[in-house]
C-alpha cells in the first residue's frame, strides 16, 4: 500500500476504521476527536497529512448531527494541513431518507449534507448502499455506493436453507431484493405497504408466494422495527414456515431490539456500517457481518487505479 495513505477514524466508526487499515495492511492515522463541554467539536490529527491521500472514516449515525460535524471538521483540519486527497468513507449516510420533498414545504436534507461534504473540502465520498441510488447525483464530487447486497448473500447461501423466496418490505426496495434473489437463485416477493408517517408502516398485500418457503426479507435500514414486525406477521400469515430478516443498516432506534426479541423472526442479520456492540449485548441472536473488508479492498482498488467495480466480484464470485 501507498506510504501516502492514511486512514483515519472519528467516534463512530473505530473498530470499522480498524478493520479497513488492517486489510491495507496500515497502521490506523492518530487523530484525537474532543467534545467540549457546551458541546463544540475539535478534531486535531496526531501526525502529518502533507501531500497524502486521506480517508475518513465515519457513519452518521445516532448522533446523527454531532457525528456529520466530526466528519466537516476532520475534512477542514486535513485541507489546512495540505492534504493532497481527502476521501470521506461514509459507510451509513446519514440523512439519505429525506432525499425528496415528499410534501410541500420539506427540505432535500440529503442534498444539504453533500454540499456540505464538498465545501468543507472532501474530493470524494465513499457509502454503502444509500437509502436512494439517486442520491450520487447530489454530489458533484465523485460518490461511489457500495453495496453489501453480497455479504449478506454469502452469509445465506452457507446456511444452506431449502425453498427459499426473498422478500422485499416494499416497491423501493425491489432492486435490492432481485439482487439478493439472483445471489440465492431464489424466487422474489414483494410486500405492498403504505406509510402514513414518519417510522409508521401498514403492510396492506403480498405479492408473490411465501406458502410453504423459508423467507428472507432484505432492506436497506432497519430503524424502530415497525415495518419489519408487520412484515413479519403478513408471512406468517400467508404460510412461510420460518422468516429471517435481513438489511445492510442496522439503526435499530427506540423499541426495535425489544421488538426483535418478542418477534418470531428466526434470525436477524445487519452489517457494522453502524457499531452494534451494544445492541449485541442486548439482543446477542443477531448476526453482524463486517464490512471491514470490502471497504477496505475498495480503497486499495482506488489507490492502485484498479476498477471499484470489480471488488465485489472478486470478494463473491
């Protein structure tokens, strides 16, 4: 690996960031993230960036805006230490569910947070499968969306489950369910729901058939656990024999581990976009995958002038 890389990681993101300079084969970059005590952020790198190529690491998670303001700062502190190259890899993109004006008067949120991104000084954003592929167009820095469509494939295909339909919580959703589907060679359904407000679901009809199959449902973010409890329930109710839940972003809001444990899900599996240390603690049966890996072989494919493209293949065919 180029002695000019650094990786570097702030608050949320630690043990990823950890993993991803492992697979470089990197010592992690020193850098100290302070929280004052009126709530200012100082980020202060511990060692020189002066024509290096720099990446970021951090997940915008809970707390989402104290986290995004690491991640402005961090970027201001490598631009005026003469970075040659500052790359946020964003694993969960916070904000990427207000990507539209849904109704009048709403802010384009997602939008926002890329501008801000490229002000502060990032020459490229790496995430991991956004809440809306659209959302690269925000940027006019380049944003390349990674997807963990094949973590979650491989996991499943080493289970070796029998009559297996893949299920989809919703119509937005349907392309990352295909791609699941085509990993397994397994059929595709389709759940149409309505969603009255805000981390409210109403799952209204099944399209496809569940009757006497073991369904996989696959999402991008999981949050309060609302739809995926309704989710749940209609399979039953329409003859899976057993469900197991699946997405990429485990945010696992309010009541979505006490909902998970009550639920008759046969097992859950997320990624550590989002650190789930403490969600495991509390809900040790579900399955957290690494993404340590694919980032990492990402960023090695950047810095060797190899095709991203050709990562996922590499990892999962």
């Amino acid at each position: 690996m180029n002695k000019n890389t650094v990786v570097f990681a702030l608050t949320s993101s630690v043990d990823l960031a950890n993993e991803i300079a492992a697979t470089l084969g990197i010592p992690l970059g020193l850098c100290e993230v302070k929280h004052f005590a009126d709530g200012e952020i100082m980020v202060e790198l511990g060692e020189s960036v002066r024509n290096k190529h720099v990446y970021i690491v951090q997940s915008t998670c809970n707390p989402v805006s104290s986290n995004l303001m690491e991640v402005l700062i961090a970027i201001d502190a490598c631009k005026r230490a003469s970075a040659a190259h500052i790359t946020v890899v964003m694993p969960y993109f916070g904000y990427a569910r207000q990507d539209r004006k849904a109704k009048p008067r709403q802010p384009i949120t997602s939008k926002l947070v890329a501008d801000l991104l490229e002000k502060a000084g990032a020459h490229r954003v790496i995430t991991m499968e956004l809440h809306a592929t659209q959302i690269q167009g925000f940027f006019n820095i380049p944003a390349d969306d990674i997807s963990a469509i094949g973590l979650l494939g491989d996991y499943f295909k080493h289970k070796d489950l029998k009559d297996v339909v893949v299920v989809s919580p919703d119509h937005g959703g349907t392309t990352r369910a295909r791609k699941l589907a085509e990993a397994l060679h397994a059929p595709l359904a389709i759940i149409d729901k309505r969603r009255p407000k805000p981390n409210v679901a109403e799952a209204m009809h099944l399209i496809g058939d569940v009757e006497g199959k073991v369904a996989i449902m696959v999402d991008d973010i999981v949050d309060t656990a609302g739809t995926l409890m309704t989710g749940i329930q209609m399979l039953y109710d329409k003859g899976a024999t057993e469900v197991y839940a699946s997405c990429i972003h485990g945010v696992l809001s309010g009541p979505a581990i006490e909902r998970l444990r009550e639920s008759k899900v046969k097992g859950f599996v997320c990624t550590n976009t989002i650190s789930q240390d403490q969600k495991k603690e509390n809900f040790p049966e579900m399955t957290v995958l690494s993404v340590g890996k694919i980032l990492g072989e990402t960023i090695k494919a950047m810095e060797e002038s190899r095709s991203v493209g050709n990562v996922l293949k590499e990892l999962f065919n």
